[in-house]
C-alpha cells in the first residue's frame, strides 16, 4: 500500500467531463489499496476571469484581497472533484488550504508555504478517505487570510501536501506524456525520458519546458521527493497504479535523485529557449568598473541579464559588450542603458531579439570531458555561428540567430545519442 | 455617528459597473461618518453556474461539498468590492464567513447562524475600516465546514451582523425602491409604504412579494432590527445618509416594530400569490378521524397544506373537502390521495391551478372590526366567487380564480383607501 499525490491542472479539469476521467484515475490508485490525496487547479478559462475582474475593478489592488478572489476556482474544483468521487462510490471530502491549514508566508500573490498539517488527512486515510486538497493557496496566520503562492503554484502545493504526508510518488497529471529529450515538435525523434535528475530538471525549467513549476521541483529536491509528470488524458483503467517501493513505471518521466539513474547519459536533454534578446555595446571605455556601470543600473531597474560576453579589447582602449536580457525586458534595458550613456561611455548600441538560447544538460557532465567541444563542433559544421556562451556544472548554454534554432536542436540531439529509433 | 449594515444582493453587483455603484453607496455612509458593514451576494448569475456544475457533477451530491463550491460565489464579489473601495480612497477588507467567525448549524445549504463574534469588525470600524463580508454562509465548527444558508440567506446574513454589530440600520439594497401596498406592476396607484410592520412584512414575504427572505424578518423582529428595503440604482450621491436616532428616510421602506409605526391604516397591503393550487375531494365519508386520513399521508410526503375547507354534509354521510398546495406539489400531492383512497373512502378528486390567492394584510386589523365583511362585499360587488378563506390575526386571505386576480387586487387596494393620488 502507497500513499500517493495525484495533481491535476487546469486543462485536466477544465469541464465536468474531465473531472470524471481525472476522478478515474484517483479510482485506480484507491482500488489498488493506496491512500491518495488530490490536489487540483483551478478549471482551465476560470483564474483568467477572475484576474480580469480583478484588473476591472482596480488596475493597482490589494494583493490579500486580489488572493481572496483567485483562490476561489480551485475551491470550486476541489467541491467538484469530491462530488465526482463520491459518486462513482469512493470516500472524499475537499479541503480548503485553511482547513488543513497549509500555512504560508504573508508575500500575498507570491506566498510561500511554511508548514502543512498533514494529521487530520492521514488520520481519515486510516478509513479510507481521499482527501481533495485546493491547489495554490494557503492561510497566511498573522491576519488570518487566505494567501496565494502565484501562478502555476498548484504544482508546489503537490509536492509539499506529498513531502508533510510522506507519501511514495507525486504524480503531476498534466496534458503532456512526460519530460522529452526535447520539445517533439521541433525534433520528431525526441524521446520520453523514463528518469530525470531534479537539478536536469530545474536547468530544463528555467529554459521554458514550462511543464513544472520551478520551484516545485526545487523543493522536490531539497525534501527528495520523487514525483513523476505524466498525461491525465492517457486510459485511467489501463495504466499501473502507484506501489510502494517500485522504481519504474511504464508511464510518464519521474523527476528524483541522480543516484537513482543507473545509466545517466552524459546529456538527458536539449532545451531552447526563444524569449532572449541580445545587447551589444559597442566602443565601451575599456577601465575597471565599466561592468559595475553597466550591470549596475540594469540591476536597480530589476532587469535579468543572463548571458555576458565582454571581448578584449585590442587598443587597451575601447572594446565591445554582449549581453542578453527577457525579449519582455529589451525596450526597458535600452533606455537603462542610453540613461547611463554618461556614466558607461560607449559609442553605439545595437540589439536584437531574432535570437535563441540552445542549451545541453545532462548530469553526467559532471564526469564526462568533451561535451563542449563536440558541441561547438557539431555547430560549426552546420555553419551556426555562436554569438555568446555560458556553462554550469550540468548545462551548457549558446546563443545563436535564431533562424538556426531548429537546425541546431535536431543537430544536437543527434550528435549526443538522443535520437529515438 | 451610525453603525450600518448594507446589503446588496445578486443583481446589484451583476458586474463591475455595478459593484462601483455599490461602492458609491458605501462611500456616501463613510463619508458621513458612519462605520459601515457590507454584506455581498454572489454575482447575479454566478451562485446558478455554480449549481450547474454540481448537479453536473452528481444529481445526488454531498451537501458540505456543495456548500464549498457554491459559497465560493459570495468570495469573489466581497473581494471585489473591497478592491473596488480601496480605489474610491476608502480603507476596506473582505471577510470570508469563517474568517469573522460566522457560526453555523450543521444543516449544510440550509444552515442557520448560531452566533457571529463581531469583535474585530468592531475594532476596526474605529479605524475606519469597512467590512465587506461574504453572504450567504458561515463555518459550521464541528467539522470545520463552509456552510450555506440556502438560497436567499444573504438577507439573512445582514440582519444577523446587524445585531451582532449592534447597527443603528440594516439597508438591504435591491431592485426595487421599497415595499409597495400592493404589486406596482397590477395596480399603477400602488404607493411605496414608509414603513411597514415586521409581522406584515411576513406575511408579505410568506405570500409572495419575495423581497425579503423570510428569515432574515423573523430573526429582524425578533432582535428588534430596524431594516430597510430600498433600491441600489437610485443616484448614490443624491441620498441621505443613515443617522442615528433617525426614524424617517426619503427613500425605501423601514421594516420595523409596530409601536413605531404612528397611525397604522387599517390595511397596509394586498398581496397576491398564484402559486397555489386547489384539490377538491368529492363525496368523502364524514365520520372522524376523516382529515387525519387525507392530511395525515400529505404531511408524511413533505406537502404543505395552505388553506382548508370542509363543508357541512347535508345527510351527515359523506361531505366535500377543499385544500390548497403550491402549484408545484399538485402532482405529487394527488398521487398520495389516490394511493391512499382505500383508507380515506372518497368517490371523486377534482383539481385546478387556475386558482389565486389574495390577500389583505395590516396589523391594524387588531383593533378594527369589519374588515373582512368589508373585504367580502366588495368581492361580491365585482361578482367575484370565493373558493376559500382563511384569515389570521393580521391578514384575511381569500381563494378565487384566477381569472378575477387583477381585477380582485385592484377593487380592494381602493376599497381600503391604498390608492395613491
């Protein structure tokens, strides 16, 4: 017998229709003999209408009551959800975040949760119940409020209802299979990854495979609990239900600790991300304390920058600085920038957001030479010119024009073995 | 400096054009210096998708999960509104009911309010915070479950934080500009009542002119609540605001304890309701024990019986007997005669719905004699036939046919001098 999380999104939820196939997997895993808790989003269309009423009702509004009114779509579905349950037979209840209570940080619209009161859901496993838990929200004590932990935050409320029940899995039902090598619509040949490490798995996040919420998977990490990404649309009857002490399921990718991955690859995955825009500033005075100048005030204007590349300068006198920030950001850094002209002492600036980030990550980086090389060869081959680098201790990152992305990405997963048969 | 308590209901806060109109009529009682509570309804429209779904969900639903989905309608607009006063410079916050707490019976979606701490309402009212507190529900602490009171309880809602906060008023804000001394729409000389009495205001309610929840005038007349009824599209700016020790306003009407109402009319209203049916069983056996055996299944099926009358028999062996039940029930009600004809020994059933019932209500009826003939006479003057009668202390009610039921109402709001001039 396990004790199992099973969250399912929005779009896994967003109609009666769906809460009865997602009520057919919690059917499943109850018949198998495992005490589950559900935790639930919003129904897909539902917190964009509620935000929208926010905006409509005031464009700069108070966060605790803007939370008081997004909170209530996961409330609805977790009532639903329950109902559904109980009407094909099975013992549920829904529980608010204030009930149980899961206790957040007062950061309205960005809470984080501090504690979760796990005794009252494990005490009624005991009988049977299923608990069906809010996603996204908790009360935050000192007022007495309810709190939201921001968008997608549903994910994170899965992982830690699953770390305070100490359950076995933490299944993330979602509308995509699992975690792919890389995104199958740019690569037909990507595969369905059975394992991923959580730091893999954070780097392809950050990178935009938005399928987990990063910090969801960054407390996953920190607590070591095992959760798997799989489809909510797949046959709920067919598919394997949750047991304890199991490793491998036919279904789905599970996110857990590297040393479970007997046969890490040396690259598990080739991201990409588009949303980058790059700056060059050409003819910079060439002294200490230009960086400071530059990032300086980026930083104060709360603009990201994520890749840098400064040349050598060949005088000693001038020389020219790239940098990326989010496309969103571009406009913003520019005027940062021509602000501090003063300060900075630079002759031209140049931009451009017809870039994207390709990036390779895989663990076995770590004890494997040579993945850089054989990158910058593979590209070089095919003509793609690097416009910027940066690596981690699992990740390397290169900037390229993004007319190249596609060809880049296919190439990459072929040369590292990725490749599907 | 006054206490009030505003509420307004579905159609007030249809959207967040009206929402603001709502907060204009806050903004006018804070700027006068009252210390203001608001209770909200659910977005008119919203409280029926919400059913929709759960019905969707089961015909058959558990009734704590019905409550959470459904009480989430009432969240969203107090947030709302609390936003939308934050924008107008006023200092405001929503209140979920067990946030206050509001306590409630077990009777989930048809609870009643067992007590309502309104300590921290207080405290803040003397920093000039308003409170916008959700209808409609409160938490019921043994399972520590939203629950509802059942469709309407917004009403009810108010006048239970009225006396808790000890207001000088109770302002329900509706659709319509007051109680009237009968329907506006059957008779254009209709006039708006200043004041009316709690114990006619039920019997308004219970009769039809569903303006007010039922309850929500008992607990009123009970804990000596002054309420008013009045409309929230009349110009927020343009009106009074409330003040204390004030007994007269220029708009709605005051439901309020008779002793207050100086020179009560002898009649207040007429009210109509159409909802009713008429039964007729023919040739009953006249012995005794005879109504036990007809009303006595009734009761069992859940069917109110309203009005009955049983003629004299002529040979002292069989006689006819006439009641009345909500259209709705007629069915239902008929089945349960006839499953029962062997013990009741009846020889015929005849029914209609084509039936009315209108009645004329005033407490000053009390210490006024002739009411009734005065009532008959004019009825039969128009050649009107009366079915049924039946008559309280405070309220004579008469059954006729359909037919007649414009003309009956319009004959007696001038019989007893309503008419406006």
């Amino acid at each position: 017998m396990a004790v199992v999380v099973m969250k399912f999104g929005g779009t896994s939820v967003a109609n009666i229709e769906r809460i009865r196939n997602a009520a057919k997997h919690v059917k499943r895993e109850v018949e198998a003999g495992n005490s589950v808790a559900v935790v639930v989003s919003a129904m897909a269309g539902t917190t964009n209408q509620l935000v929208e009423w926010v905006r409509e009702a005031s464009p700069m509004h108070d966060a605790r009551e803007y939370d008081a009114v997004v909170a209530t779509g996961e409330q609805v579905t977790a009532g639903l959800l329950a109902i559904v349950l109980q009407g094909l037979g099975i013992s549920a209840r829904s529980w608010q975040g204030w009930q149980i209570p899961i206790t957040t940080s007062q950061a309205h619209g960005s809470a984080r949760i501090e504690a979760i009161d796990g005794s009252e859901i494990l005490q009624r496993f005991e009988h049977g119940e299923v608990a069906v838990v809010t996603g996204f929200q908790g009360r935050e004590p000192e007022r007495n409020r309810i709190a939201t932990l921001g968008r997608g935050g549903s994910d994170t409320s899965a992982v830690a209802v699953a770390i305070a029940l100490k359950a076995d899995l933490c299944d993330i039902y979602t509308d995509v299979e699992g975690i792919y090598t890389t995104d199958p619509r740019v690569v037909s040949k990507a595969r369905r990854l059975n394992k991923i490490a959580y730091e893999e798995m954070l780097e392809m996040a950050s990178l935009g495979s938005k399928v987990l919420q990063t910090r969801s998977v960054e407390l996953a990490m920190v607590h070591g609990m095992r959760t798997r990404v799989l489809s909510s649309f797949a046959d709920p009857e067919s598919q394997q239900p949750v047991r304890a002490g199991m490793n491998d399921y036919d279904v789905g990718t599970i996110v857990c600790d590297e040393d479970e991955i007997l046969e890490a690859q040396v690259v598990s995955g080739i991201a990409y991300a588009k949303d980058e825009a790059k700056v060059t500033i050409l003819g910079v005075a060439d002294k200490p304390g230009v960086a400071a100048s530059v990032f300086g005030p980026l930083a104060d204007a709360a603009i990201d920058v994520d890749m840098i590349v400064q040349n050598l300068s060949s005088d000693g006198m001038r020389t020219d600085m790239t940098f990326t920030v989010q496309a969103t950001q571009l406009d913003k850094a520019l005027a940062v920038i021509n602000q501090a002209r003063g300060t900075i002492d630079f002759e031209e600036i140049k931009s451009s957001a017809d870039v994207v980030k390709v990036s390779v990550i895989g663990i076995g980086m770590r004890s494997h030479a040579g993945v850089a090389a054989k990158m910058f060869k593979a590209l070089s081959e095919k003509n793609i010119n690097i416009l910027a680098i940066t690596t981690s201790e699992i990740k390397i990152s290169v900037l390229i024009d993004s007319a190249y992305a596609e060809l880049a990405v296919r190439t990459l997963h072929s040369v590292y073995g990725l490749d599907d048969d």
